[in-house]
C-alpha cells in the first residue's frame, strides 16, 4: 500500500512578524529615524497598527515578512496547482533524481493520494484504485530496468507516474501572497486537495501572527462572493465557520 496523508508543518517564520509591519509601516507615517522605529511599537500598538495597515489596504509593509512551510503527503496534481503562485518561493522533491522503484519503497509501490470521492465509493472502488497503481508500478519499475537504472533511468520512467503520486514542497511566501492564496485557495469553489492544505497553513500563520492573518481566507468573509454564476452558495456557512457573523 502506497496511500499517504497530508502533512503541514511550519519550518520558519520571520520573527515577531507583526512587529516588524508596524516598524515598516511607522517609517511610512512618522519622521522616525530608523535606530528609533522599533521604539513605542508595543504589542497593544503593534496590532492596532496592523490591522489599520490591513483595513488601508496598504499591502507593502505586510510584505517584509515571510512564511515557510513543509508539506507532504500531496499529489502531483496538487504540484500543479500551487506552483501557478508566482510570488513564492518552491522546492519540490525531484522525479529525476529520487527513484520511485518498488525496492526503494519500502510499501511496494510509490506514495500516492486516493481521492475522498474515490474512497467514498467503498473498499472495492480503493481496491481497484490500488490495483491501478500498482500496475503503474510494474510499468515504472519495467521503464527503468529497460532504460539501465538509476539516476539516468529516473527521467523519463517517470513519464508513465500518474497525478497521484505524491510529493513534497518546501515552499515560502510573503505574508501578502500568502493572504492572496488564502483568498484564492481556502474558497469552497477551489479544489478539495488545494482548499485543505491552504486551511492547514491558514491555521500555522494564524497561530504565529494573528492580526495579519485575522480576515485572511475566502474572499466572502470580506466581501461579496467573485464566484457570480459559479458560487457555492454557502457564504453564511463559510462565513460561520470562520468565526464571522
Ligand atoms: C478556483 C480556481 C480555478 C482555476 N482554474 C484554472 C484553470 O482552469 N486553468 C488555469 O490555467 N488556471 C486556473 N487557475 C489558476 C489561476 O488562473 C491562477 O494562475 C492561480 O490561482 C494563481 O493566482 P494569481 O495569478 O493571482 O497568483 P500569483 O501568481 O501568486 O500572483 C499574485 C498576484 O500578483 C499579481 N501578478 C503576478 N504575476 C503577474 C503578472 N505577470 N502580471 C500582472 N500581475 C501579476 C496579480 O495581481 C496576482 O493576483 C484556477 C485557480 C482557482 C483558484
């Protein structure tokens, strides 16, 4: 069995992140010099200016800090998806140069994700999701034989691996880009995969940095729906479980 689940941890963080948005910001508003700016930014300031800063729409100064975070247990369509964020920062683990032959992994076969609409189906549809990937296995493990092993063989046997298998990210984001996938990626509209890894790292951010992430996730907790036509329809239920009345 090659199945795997998710798995979010926070690596690094910039430190005291709001303190530093506030020194950011008050350089902005105030003739201080910059031996000064940490000066009379207390806790009980730091957040009242962070939250002014958010509410201003004043984006720049929230970009000073920085957010990095492991992940894995996800697939590679997942990959997909979060690399199209331009601002951040990724690796991944490579395909090229990390086999994925039966007798480097020690379950058989490579790490994959069975969809929840795949595993809802019942035992047989997982058994025959299985039995897919394995068979994917024998294809993979034949192109590298045939290809004379190793590194070099790595490259292109990975052609037959399918969306499924997993990988892992180390990825870093600023906390502005980071709000921005959260908007984008925690709404109900976005795919299931993407929306629970973006919730996980919501909950990491939020735990370090309050006030910056605060209003931070779906669009409809600080506004209308932008999905029109196409909207889940549970903005009141969203909104709920965010806390927002
Ligand atoms: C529900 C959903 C469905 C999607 N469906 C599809 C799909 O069918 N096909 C598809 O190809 N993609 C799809 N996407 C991906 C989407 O089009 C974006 O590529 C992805 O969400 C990254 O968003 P972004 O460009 O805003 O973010 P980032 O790349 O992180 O950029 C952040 C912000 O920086 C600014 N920015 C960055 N680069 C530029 C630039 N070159 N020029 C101007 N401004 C820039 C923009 O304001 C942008 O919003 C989907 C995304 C979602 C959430």
């Amino acid at each position: 069995m090659g199945k795997t689940k998710l798995k979010v941890r926070l690596l690094e963080h910039t430190p005291n992140p709001e303190k530093l948005v506030a020194m950011a910001a008050r350089l902005c508003y105030s003739p201080a010099k910059i031996d000064d700016l940490a000066e009379n930014v207390a806790e009980n300031d730091q957040q009242a200016f962070v939250k002014k800063l958010l509410d201003m729409g004043h984006y720049s100064a929230v970009e000073h800090v920085s957010f990095t975070f492991g992940i894995e247990g996800v697939s590679r369509s997942l990959l997909a998806q979060i690399t199209r964020h331009r601002i951040a920062s990724f690796s991944v683990k490579s395909q090229r140069y990390v086999g994925e032959t039966r007798e480097l992994n020690a379950q058989g076969t490579f790490e994959y994700i069975i969809p929840e609409t795949i595993a809802g189906l019942g035992p047989e549809a997982v058994a025959e999701f299985e039995e897919q990937m394995a068979q994917i296995q024998k294809w993979y493990d034949g192109w590298v034989a045939k290809l004379g092993g190793g590194r070099g063989a790595y490259e292109d046997a990975r052609f037959v691996l399918p969306n499924a298998a997993e990988t892992k990210i180390v990825v870093t984001m600023n906390a502005r880009e980071l709000r921005h996938f959260f908007t984008l990626r925690c709404c109900q509209r976005a795919q299931w995969e993407i929306r629970r890894l973006a919730e996980e790292m919501l909950q990491l951010a939020k735990a370090v940095a309050p006030v910056l992430f605060t209003d931070a996730g779906p669009e409809c907790l600080t506004g209308p729906c932008p999905e029109g036509k196409l909207s889940c329809g549970q903005r009141t239920e969203v909104r709920k479980r965010y806390g927002i009345n």
